[in-house]
C-alpha cells in the first residue's frame, strides 16, 4: 500500500506531513512510502533524509499519487492536487473542514479525515494536531512580541538605573494562551491574563499569572463538553470589555489567543482599546487566521497605529517554527494511523463508531458523513 506525501503549495507554508522519523515507521507498518521531491525543505529535511529512512523520494505530485491509498498533508489540497488524488484514497490531514469542502472530497470519491475536528478526549491527546501547533504557536508568539517590543522583557537592574519588568496580558488560556503566559514568565515578564471560561481561572494562576476577568452565570457555563470556548452574549462581551480595557490601557505587550471553533476569531480588543495603549507596546494576535482578535489587525501583517502601537498579525503561527511543528504535527498523524490500523491485512481500519473515527471523518465511499456537514448523517 502507498502512502503519499505531498509538498505543500498554499502560500507561507513550511510545513511537511511526514518527517524521515515518520517515514520510517510508516515503512515499518508495511507501507510504501513516496515523497515528493523538497517536500520538506521549508522544515530544514533534506530528500536524502527521507531516502535514508526508507522512503521514495519522487519528482512531483502527480508521481507521488500515482496509485497512493493514502495521502497525509498539511493543509487542504489544491483544486489540481484534489483532482490527482485517487479515487477511494484516504486523505489525513487539516482539511479547513466545513460543507462546501467535505461535498468536494465526497466528489471526488476521498475518504478524508480532518484532523482539526479531533475530539479532545484523553485517548486522542497524542493525535491533537490543533494542540499541538497552538503550543508552538504560544511560544513564538511570545518570541516574536518581545522582538518588537523596544525594552526587555526582564526587569534589569543596572549601574546606570533600573529597567522595569515588561506587563504582559494574554487574552485566551487554552493551549496557545498557557504556553504564552509560561514563556512570557521565563522571559521575566510581569504576567496576566483573561479567559472566559471557568477553568482557566485556576490554569492562569498556577503559571503564576495574575487572572482579569468578568465572572457571572453566563461565563461559568463558557465552555463546551470539548473544552472549547462557546459564543457568549453580546451583553457578556460588553461587561468583559470594561474591565480589559481598565487593565489593557497599562500593558507592554498584548498576546491574543481567543478561538471560537468553527466561527470568525472575536473582536476582543477595541480601537479605543489600543488608542489607550503607550506608544511603542505590541499586540500580537495568534487568531489573525480566523480574522483577528484585535479590530486593527490586518492578517499577514505587521500595523503601526498612529499612537505608535505595533500590531502583528501574522499568519500560520506553527509555520514560524517550521522544523518543531513539522516533527509535532508528523507524529500526530502516525499517532492516528498506527492507532487505527490493521497489522495482518496491512490497511487502515477504521471503525465507524468510534468516537475519534466518526469526529474526525468528513466523507465515507462518495458520501458526506459527517454530522456537521451533513445533518442527515
């Protein structure tokens, strides 16, 4: 059986599916192994790593496909790559899921599994993709808004005077948001941060953050049975606002982290907010994908305001540390392969009612299945 590995061709990706570590447990299983030739250049892997660990390093997609009954990517496949892509195959990857997208695959006769829809319960936790990338996205995060910023980070205390530590505020505490607040703790930062769900809360202070934040009836119930944060009311954001735009007013750096699944990222932080902002403090906005937290953030951009504010909304967050996400989001998908996979008949296997199989399936033999895409599934 083939598994294909294809090089990714939507703008500012760096990531690869499969790394030569992969690679060779895929070989392993009793797999044939192709990949597209530089596949994994972007990520620092060379085709002779791959040769190396058994794999057939192929000149294009189109030699890649050739017969594949697997295929792994990165993103969503290009309308040329989807039509390439052999009837019947299994197509594993973030597939930017959602009706129009799942009736393309169903088309085309794929079976496409979209990683991004893992539930998250503790049996998945090693195949999470989206955790694993928001992890990497909450470091770099941090990284690249202490870069920005024009003081340090850690308060210095020098001959010539002392430099006061920097006020970091983290909007969101799920996976992005907890590693933002303990990188920005590590670099010294006086750290706070928000959520709207009850969770967080207790999450926030055992990183040694400070926890702001507008409680009542409403935000205890914030928090879907998936851990994902729930769309509140128009009357909550307002109540949330005031008190972040009290706090907001006093940072340095802003990190936004706020994801609601399946919607356009909410508008956390006002133009007023950031007008009230000191001239040279930083908002990073890790939701820019998802339109941005921050009402100026332009996606893929670095903006500074009139009041001297640097906003950076840069794109593909995990794609800044191509070499880790690629090593992270390869092992997730060995992780859901090799979980599901039959070793005598040497073949994918994967049981419909299972509770991870049928999160993540979005079409089955030339049919949408799944039930947010198709609600007769």
């Amino acid at each position: 059986m083939r598994l294909a590995v294809l090089k990714e061709r939507r703008s500012g990706e760096t990531r690869v599916a499969a790394t030569p570590e992969t690679a060779k447990k895929f070989v392993g299983m009793g797999l044939e192994v192709a990949i597209e030739a530089g596949a994994g250049l972007a990520s620092g892997i060379t085709d002779e790593a791959y040769a190396a660990a058994g794999a057939s390093v192929v000149p294009d997609a189109a030699a890649a496909l050739a017969g594949a009954a697997i295929v792994l990517k990165v993103r969503a496949p290009e309308e040329e790559e989807l039509a390439a892509i052999p009837r019947g195959a299994l197509l594993i990857g973030t597939l930017g899921a959602d009706a129009e997208a799942a009736a393309r695959y169903a088309a085309a006769g794929i079976d496409a599994c979209a990683m991004e829809l893992l539930p998250r319960i503790t049996r998945a936790q090693s195949m999470d993709v989206l955790s694993s990338q928001a992890n990497l996205a909450g470091y770099r995060a941090v990284i690249e808004g202490a870069a920005a910023y024009d003081k340090g980070f850690p308060m210095m205390m020098t001959a010539a005077g002392t430099v006061p530590a920097a006020n970091v505020f983290v909007m969101g505490a799920g996976v992005a948001g907890l590693q933002a607040i303990a990188t920005a703790r590590r670099l010294g930062g006086r750290v706070s941060a928000t959520d709207v769900r009850p969770a967080a809360k207790e999450e926030i202070k055992s990183l040694g953050a400070s926890f702001v934040g507008y409680e009542d009836e409403e935000s205890r119930q914030a928090q879907t049975a998936g851990g994902y944060a729930k769309q509140l009311s128009a009357e909550f954001y307002a109540r949330q606002a005031e008190v972040v735009a009290a706090h907001i007013a006093k940072q340095d750096v802003v990190v936004c982290t706020a994801l609601v699944q399946g919607r356009r990222a909410p508008t956390l932080v006002t133009e007023a907010m950031v007008a009230s902002m000191k001239p040279g403090s930083v908002i990073v906005d890790i939701a820019a994908d998802a339109g941005g937290n921050c009402a100026l953030t332009k996606p893929g951009e670095m903006v500074v305001t009139a009041n001297g504010v640097k906003v950076l909304g840069f794109t593909n967050w995990p794609g800044r540390l191509p070499a880790a996400a690629s090593a992270l989001y390869a092992r997730n998908l060995h992780t859901f392969l090799s979980t599901f996979w039959d070793k005598e008949a040497k073949t994918p296997k994967l049981p419909e009612e299972d509770e991870i199989v049928k999160g993540v399936t979005l079409t089955r033999g030339g049919a949408v299945v799944h039930p947010l895409m198709n609600p007769a599934a």
